[in-house]
C-alpha cells in the first residue's frame, strides 16, 4: 500500500519522539530511517549543509519542492526568521498527509504552508493565489526530471530575482544531468557543488548551489 512507511516513520516519531520539539522530531526521523527503513529524507549529513548555505542566505521568502514526511522543511523552519514566509510543495496526497502531522507534532504549523499538488500547476499561481513576488531560497528535492523544467517554470513566471539562491539535493545520486548542465553553462547562476552521500548510505552524493 503507498504511503505504509511514511505512516510508520510518523508513528515512531509520535512515540518517541518529543512533541513540540522539531529537532527532537529530526532526529528520530533520522534513527528510524538509519536503523530500521531507508527513506528518501535529506537526512543529517546533507541535512547540514542545507542549514549552512539556508542561514548564510537568511531568506524572507523560502520555496520546497518536494515535502515528503516534512524533515527538511522542518530543518528549515527552525532557521526561518520571524517575518519570513515558507511554502513546500508536495504532489504525492498521503506524503502531504503524513507531513501535516509530523509538522504539526513538531510544534511548526504556524511557520509552514505545505501545498498538495504539482509543482506544474502550483508555481505559476504563487504570485496570484498566495501574493509571492520573488523567491529568495528555493530547496529542490523532488522528482529530478522536474529540476530544470521547474527552474525555467521559475524564471518564466519572475519568481527569482539576483540573490535568490536554488539549492538541489541528489545531483549525483539518482542525479540531475541536464539541471546541472544548464546551471552551470547558463551565465545566469554562480555554481557551488557540495559533495556528501546518499542518506543513510555510503553512496555518494551531492547538493549543488546556484545563486543569481
Ligand atoms: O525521488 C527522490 N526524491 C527526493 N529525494 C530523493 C533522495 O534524496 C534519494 C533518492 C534515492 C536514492 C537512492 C536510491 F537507490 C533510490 C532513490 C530518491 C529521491
Ligand atoms: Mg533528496
């Protein structure tokens, strides 16, 4: 059945885990899928690098692509600054579901807005259904044949502006050949790639950085 280990993941969360405590929610997600279910989370060794490149750009205005349980959109909540502004997209319903919960859990349903649909569908629609004008963090972590086509959808609609920053998990692993290529060879972003693993694993792996 889809979604039978998101659900388990949420349920040791929620006996484990410490309500209200989003680190506490983190890294129980990471026991869990170190010890007993591989799951596709960012997890803590990328996990870190996510947080350095988030708090050295400081956003007002964040973008997730991909949600999955919600770990890394609440890596980044715990690091949103006051006035800021969260949106993370997910398509797949009961992914969106088990995030609502697991967010919720942590105490941080106020600091994120989690939208259940394609990325497709939904970013042409941020400025007019939920007033976004400029994205200043994008975190890509979704269906890697969507990287470069949700990066030009980016563009197309004026969402990204100079010093917006993307940051792209797997790069290496499963990868995204033709989202790397084009930002490294557009002129258009200033190129970072931080090599790291595949969660939980010893597979090599890597986020790559672009900003404008
Ligand atoms: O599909 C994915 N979406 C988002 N993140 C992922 C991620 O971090 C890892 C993987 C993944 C890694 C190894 C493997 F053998 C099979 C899948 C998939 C996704
Ligand atoms: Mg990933």
């Amino acid at each position: 059945m889809a979604g039978e280990k998101e659900h388990r993941i949420l349920e040791f969360v929620k006996q484990n885990a410490v309500s209200g405590d989003p680190q506490s929610v983190v890294d129980h997600i990471d026991k869990y899928c170190s010890q007993k279910e591989w799951a596709m989370n960012v997890g803590d060794e990328k996990g870190l690098i996510l947080d350095k490149v988030f708090k050295e750009t400081n956003p007002s205005l964040v973008l997730e692509l991909g949600t999955y349980c919600g770990y890394s959109a609440l890596r980044i909540a715990q690091l949103l600054k006051p006035s800021a502004r969260f949106f993370t997209i997910e398509i797949n319903p009961v992914n969106a579901a088990v995030a609502r919960k697991m967010i919720e859990f942590a105490g941080l349903k106020d600091k994120i807005e989690i939208l259940e649909g394609s990325t497709e569908h939904i970013i042409p629609r941020l400025r007019t259904d939920y007033g976004v004008v400029h994205v200043d963090f994008v975190f890509m972590d979704h269906f890697k044949d969507r990287y470069l086509v949700d990066t030009k959808l980016l563009e197309d609609c004026g969402l990204l502006k100079k010093g917006s920053v993307l940051l792209a998990d797997n790069v290496v692993y499963p990868g995204a050949p033709d989202f790397l290529e084009y930002v490294r060879t557009s002129g258009c972003y200033d190129c970072t790639n931080y090599p790291a693993h595949v969660e939980y694993t010893d597979q090599p792996d890597a986020l790559e950085k672009g900003c404008i």
